[in-house]
C-alpha cells in the first residue's frame, strides 16, 4: 500500500476534533480540489505492507486512528487496513472526498465524507449515490469558499435531506473568514457545525505531518 506519511497529532477537524489521533494517509487522488491543501499527498509516498503500517500505527499507543489521503478509497488496500485495525480494537475514522463507493469501508469504521460545493470545482465528480449507503456514524462534510458554496450547500441539505446526519461546515483556510460564515449560519438557523482546520491554528499552516 502506497503511504505518504503516518503521524500522531491533534485530530483538527470534524466531530472528533481536539482528540489526539494517529493519521495515515495514503497517496494519490484523482481530484483535484482548487483549495486542496495535501497536493503533495498526489503522487508522493512509498510503498509498505499493512504489516508495518500496523505496527507503526500501533507504536503510538493511541485508540483513535483516521485514514485520510490524497483519498483512502483510491487504494485497494485500505478496506483490509480498515477492517484489520477495527479488528484490534481502534476507533476508525475514513475521510473521502465523495466520489467513491464507500460501502467498501467496514461499517464499524465512520466515513467523513466531503460534499464538494461548486468552489472545490469537482462537484461533478461526486457520486450521489453515496448518500444513500451511509450508516450511523458517518459524517458530511462541506468545504466553503465563499457565499457561494454556503447557500449552495444549504440548498443541498434541502434538496437531499441531509440534516438527519451530523454536518460540518468547514471555511477554505485564508480565503472564507470565520466571521461571516458565523453570522450567516446564526441568521438561517443553520443545524451544521461550524469547524476550523485546528492543526493551522496550533501550528503554522504548511506544516507537515500535523
């Protein structure tokens, strides 16, 4: 299984935020999101058996693991390392971009699965179909840019009644400021939960490995 890195942080982002995690992510994705902040994660990594990646995971001595890329669901392996992990006891948490099948993943595993707003300009590429093989557990997360992608997004949560799962609403770093986006969802009355990339505001926001 191709691996561009496997660090232990402070999870930034979804409904786990603030619990320390083990990352691994895994190399390559065939989006390409404008505001993408892990292009490295395209094409850089080498290769590891499941083995090592366990092992290593396991070193650090932490329940809560997140498989995340690039995007995850593009390796064949990673429904096995999933599975292998929830098997050793570990709380598993997917992240994918939406545009494949997550009914691979383990359903003891949670997928945080991204709705790609018109910003990201990969809306689509995203299989809808998803929705609907989503399990308890599972997240949607929506990537904002601008006053755009906000009222689309609500429109989306209408259209496809989407507001039975938990969503997060989560602003491009140096782009959508946290202000407006604020103020937008307390006048609509939005059910969504307002996230910031943690990790950028603990340490600076090219880091690596955070």
């Amino acid at each position: 299984m191709k691996i561009n890195e496997i660090f232990h942080s402070i999870q930034g982002e979804s409904t786990h935020a603030g619990r320390p995690c083990v990352f691994v992510r895994t190399t390559g994705c065939s989006l390409r999101c404008v505001w993408c902040d892990t292009k490295y994660a395209f094409y850089e990594g080498r290769e590891r058996s499941l083995d090592e990646i366990i092992a290593e995971v396991r070193s650090y001595g932490c329940p809560l693991i997140e498989l995340t890329g690039g995007d995850p669901l593009e390796a064949p392996e990673a429904p096995e390392l999933c599975r292998r992990l929830l098997d050793l006891g570990h709380e598993v948490l997917v992240e994918t971009g939406g545009h494949r099948d997550i009914s691979v993943i383990d359903p003891r595993a949670r997928v945080i699965m991204d709705i790609k707003c018109p910003g990201s300009h990969m809306s689509d590429k995203m299989d809808w179909q998803n929705l609907g093989r989503l399990w308890r557990g599972c997240e949607l997360k929506f990537v904002l840019a601008n006053r755009a992608d906000y009222d689309w997004a609500l429109q989306t949560i209408r259209d496809k009644n989407l507001d039975r799962w938990p969503l997060l609403f989560s602003p491009v770093h140096g782009d959508l400021e946290l202000r407006p986006l604020a103020e937008w969802m307390l006048a609509d009355r939005v059910s969504a939960r307002l996230q910031v990339q943690m990790h950028k505001y603990i340490w600076d926001a090219a880091t690596r490995g955070v």
